[in-house]
C-alpha cells in the first residue's frame, strides 16, 4: 500500500477513532501530524509513536478555529516539507430529541462537525492545490445514512460532510482524492458528551454490547489512503454485522 512515507494530518488525534488511525498509519510508516484540544493525550500518543520507532508531531488544534487548523497545516509542513492527507476526523454528538431544544447542542455539533470539517477542507487545499495532488478523508457516520430519532440534527451535520464531500470530489477534476468514511457503532468516547442521562445511558449500552473496535475505520482509512493515486475511493461504510 501506498502509504509509507506520506504525510497525514488527522483531527481529533486524542481518542477512538482518531487514534487508532494515528497508531496504524504511524505503524506503516505514514509520518502524522495530530490535532485535538487535549494536549496531555496528544503528547502520550506522540510518544508512543515515536518510541516504536514511527514519525509523529502534534498542535493543540480545536476545529472551531479556523487559525488553529492552519496552524496544524503548517506544522506538516514544517516538519515535514508537505501534506498528502488530510483527515477530518473531530466530531461530537450531543444527542436528543429535537423537541428537548437543546439550541446549544445544535450548535455545538453544527461548529464541530460540519464548520470544522470545512475549515480543515481550507487548510488543506491551498497545499494540495500547489502540490497538484492531495486527499481530503472526511468521517462521516451511518446516522445520516439510516435515519432515526435522537440522531437528527447529528446526522444532518454528517449529512451535509457527505454532500460537500461529493461536491469537492467533482470539483478536484483529478487533482486530489476525496473519501467519505461513515462508521457505524465503534467502541469510543463518543457518546459520552450526551447530556441527558437515561438517553446517554441507552447510547453507552448500545456501543459496548454492539460496537466494534476503532481500529476497523483505520483500515478503512488505511485502504482509502493506499491505493494508487489514479484511484479514488468515493464512499465507504464500515458497521458492526449485527447493527440493524
Ligand atoms: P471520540 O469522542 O473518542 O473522539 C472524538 C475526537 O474529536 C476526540 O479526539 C476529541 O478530542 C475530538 N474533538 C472533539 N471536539 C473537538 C474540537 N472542537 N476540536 C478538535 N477536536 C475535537 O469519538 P470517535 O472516535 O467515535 O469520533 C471520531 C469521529 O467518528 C467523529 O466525527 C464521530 O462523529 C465519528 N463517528 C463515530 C461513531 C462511533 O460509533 N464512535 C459512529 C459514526 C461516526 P479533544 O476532546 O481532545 O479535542
């Protein structure tokens, strides 16, 4: 696979999903460039990295700046010398029923998730674009893809990432790749930002008895990242067998 010495920048480095693809794509060589706002985790996860003999750097980087995303670019490059991937990995569910009007979640998931992808989207395509090459891996989710109450106004954030992720892939006219990676359950932290507490309850049962591990969206990632550059891998969905 085609993925050694590439540079990738990924978001939300500092738990679950993110993590997991750092670990694996540092374990094949890729040099990674780590974003999240907790700074304590980043910095154990470089080490341990850079102890088992792979190539990685941090920068404390919430998505919600648009600053700090391009200081996370910058980073790559200059450590690095360039960025081949760029990972928009960050994200949050503040779950409930769209009636509780938690205005604030909405928010909150509308900032992180969708804005947050976009401003990583402007942080990386001006290198890409002066490369003349680059992929964009946007994580997206099975919420928007079956759509069921609680996850509303989550899936829609996830919803409009696939819908500008087709957009920029048709835009790039071959100049970059774009991928959309929607997992179904996985074993993280994700759901514990829930506020409610019987709902978030319901969602951390769900996760543990049916989620699978993280480290099977990094081999989607993975896949997605490693095949030839003539080859764009559009859509990718990666479930749990059993999830309905
Ligand atoms: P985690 O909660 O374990 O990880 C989320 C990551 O996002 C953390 O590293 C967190 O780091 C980071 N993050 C949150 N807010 C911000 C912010 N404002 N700026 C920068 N980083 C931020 O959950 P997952 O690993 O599950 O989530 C990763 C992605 O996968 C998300 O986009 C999620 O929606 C998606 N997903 C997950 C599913 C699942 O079942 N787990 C299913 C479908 C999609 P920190 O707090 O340090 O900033």
């Amino acid at each position: 696979m085609e993925i050694k010495g590439k540079v990738i920048a990924i978001t939300g480095a500092s738990s679950g999903i993110g993590e997991a693809t750092a670990l694996m794509l540092a374990g094949m060589g890729a040099k990674v460039v780590l974003g999240a706002r907790r700074e304590d985790r980043l910095r154990s996860l470089v080490d341990r990295i850079v102890t088992g003999g792979g190539e990685a750097v941090s920068s404390v980087t919430d998505v919600k700046r648009p600053a700090d995303l391009n200081s996370l670019i910058k980073l790559a490059m200059e450590e690095y010398g360039r960025l081949d991937v760029m990972i928009n990995n960050a994200g949050i569910s503040k779950l409930s029923r769209i009636d509780a009007l938690d205005v604030d979640g909405w928010e909150e998931m509308i900032d992180v998730n969708l804005k947050g992808v976009l401003y990583g989207i402007a942080a990386a395509l001006p290198v890409f674009k002066q490369q003349g090459s680059g992929h964009v891996i946007n994580i997206i989710s099975t919420s928007g893809i079956k759509i069921v109450p609680i996850q509303g106004v989550y899936a829609a954030t996830k919803n409009a990432v696939r819908t500008i992720s087709e957009a920029l892939r048709q835009e790039s006219n071959g100049a970059y790749r774009v991928t959309g990676i929607s997992p179904g359950y996985i074993q993280t932290e994700l759901v514990d930002g829930i506020e409610d507490p019987d709902l978030k309850a319901a969602a951390k049962e769900r996760m543990s008895s049916l989620g699978i591990s993280p480290d099977a969206i990094a081999s989607a990632v993975a896949f997605a990242i490693g095949q030839p550059s003539s080859v764009d891998v559009g859509d990718i969905v990666v479930r749990p067998a059993a999830q309905d």
